[in-house]
C-alpha cells in the first residue's frame, strides 16, 4: 500500500491527464494522497479532487510564493474552505528564501497568520522551508504550533533541526531528493529519524526521483522514495510503507475524520 504525503495534482501540468493519472494511481497501490493548496485558487482545486477521488485528501493554505498576494480577508477565506470535508491540514505554509517571491516581511506574516488559523481549528500544518531554517523554528516556537504538529515537507534541514521540529511535534517527510547522487545529507538525516515520525511525498510533479529524473513525476513514483528510505534504514520497503500509513492516519487524523480502506 503506498501512501504520497504531499502532492500537487491540481497542478495544470496534469490538466491534460488528469483523471487517467489518478486512475494509474489507484491501479497501482495507491491508498492516500495528501494534496495541498499553494493560493486560494489551487486550494479550492484540491477540494474537488478530495470531493471526487476516495484516495485524495485536501489541505488548504497560502505557499509563501504566493504569500504577496494575501491580504487581510484572506485568513477569513480559508477558514471555511478548512472546515470542508476531506481537509485535513493547512498547508502548504512557510518561507522561502531561496526564491524570495515574496518579500520576506509578508512571508513571515502570512505564514504566522495560518498557523494561528490551523491551532484554532485544530488541523496539523504543512510546511515549505527553503533556506529559511531559523526563521522557520523561532515561528513554530513563537506561534506554539507544536500544540497541532504537523509535518516539513520535502525537509532539507540537519539532523538538529529535525530533532528540533520532531521535539516540536512535526513529521520529517522525504521526497525525490533522498534519492540523488550527491543527497548525502538527506541519507544522513533519514537514517536519524526514527520510523514513527517518518514520511514520504512525491511533491510532484516535481522532484522526480531516481531513476525517472527528467520525467513529469506523478504519485506512483512515491515508491522509488520509500525503497532508497527503506534502504537507508536496513528494512523492507513493504514494512515501511506501512509505518508511513499508520504516520499518516495519526498525523492527518484520516481514521478519526474519514474512511481509509487498509
């Protein structure tokens, strides 16, 4: 059973094929797809796939790219659309100081703002940091997210910053990158987590994985993160897999809120 924690099918790469991916994608295993919003557009995009699709779910939330389009209204917005069926985080939510889209102010403004929204309605977090280590724990600390936890997706941090955000109540979640060549550091720190507080993503259609690198990546590739993780920490990549399952029901709350099949 494969489970992608983080995935962008809303995402107008897959507007030509969409509906025949998500059918390969339960065809081959698929049981959950955790698909989170980047701006209010995509958000609303993510609930109709989680409305038509029993393996998609939906988290709705403001990527820091995207945080210079926020306004004051917009924490309003998503507080509905984050008591709809199926959603079940805020995210994607963050800093990125890599691309600095947005001036750096507003992403920590808008990325404060969403944590306060997800502790109010009690909903975990997804969190994009690139590049933006301290900032991003001194706002989880400030803002007491460990009281929802949540996960960093995609993490790219050391050893002690993951054992700061796991002491912090958060997931370390491994995507495509693990996988290359030259992710000595990524290998380093998924030998460290431990495997309850471990996951792993597609974020596709990017980051596509060893050995599909160049390629569109899509959901089903999850498994080529989860045998190199598997491989990391000496175990059977069915086993893991299946902690990755039980991670995602206890941090989503999937069994509590919804219905999925095992």
């Amino acid at each position: 059973m494969l489970v992608d924690t983080h995935a962008h099918l809303d995402d107008r790469r897959f507007d030509d094929d969409r509906e025949e991916v998500i059918k390969r994608c339960e065809e081959e295993g698929l049981v959950c797809i955790i698909n989170p919003g980047s701006n209010l557009s995509s958000s609303i995009k993510a609930l109709s796939l989680a409305a038509a699709h029993p393996i998609i779910f939906a988290a709705v939330g403001i990527h820091p790219h995207d945080a210079k389009t926020a306004d004051q209204n917009t924490a309003e917005i998503l507080r509905p659309l984050a008591g709809r069926e199926k959603v079940v985080a805020i995210g994607e939510i963050g800093l990125d100081y890599h691309y600095d889209f947005s001036p750096r102010d507003k992403q920590k403004q808008v990325f404060r703002e969403q944590i306060a929204l997800a502790r109010e309605l009690k909903l975990p977090i997804i969190v994009h940091d690139r590049e933006a280590h301290g900032d991003i724990l001194n706002i989880l600390r400030e803002e007491r997210a460990w009281e929802v936890g949540g996960v960093m997706h995609c993490f790219s941090g050391s050893k002690e910053t993951a054992r700061e955000c796991m002491d912090m109540n958060f997931f370390i979640s491994f995507a495509g990158p693990v996988t290359f060549e030259n992710a000595r550091k990524a290998r380093e720190v998924a030998a460290y987590v431990p495997i309850d507080r471990l996951l792993v993503e597609t974020d596709c259609p990017y980051l596509t994985p060893v050995p599909l690198r160049g390629r569109r990546n899509y959901p089903g590739n999850v498994k080529f993160v989860a045998e190199e993780v598997a491989r990391i920490k000496d175990m059977d990549a069915d086993a893991l897999m299946e902690c990755v399952l039980d991670n995602t029901r206890k941090l989503f709350g999937i069994d509590s809120r919804h219905y999925l099949s095992s």
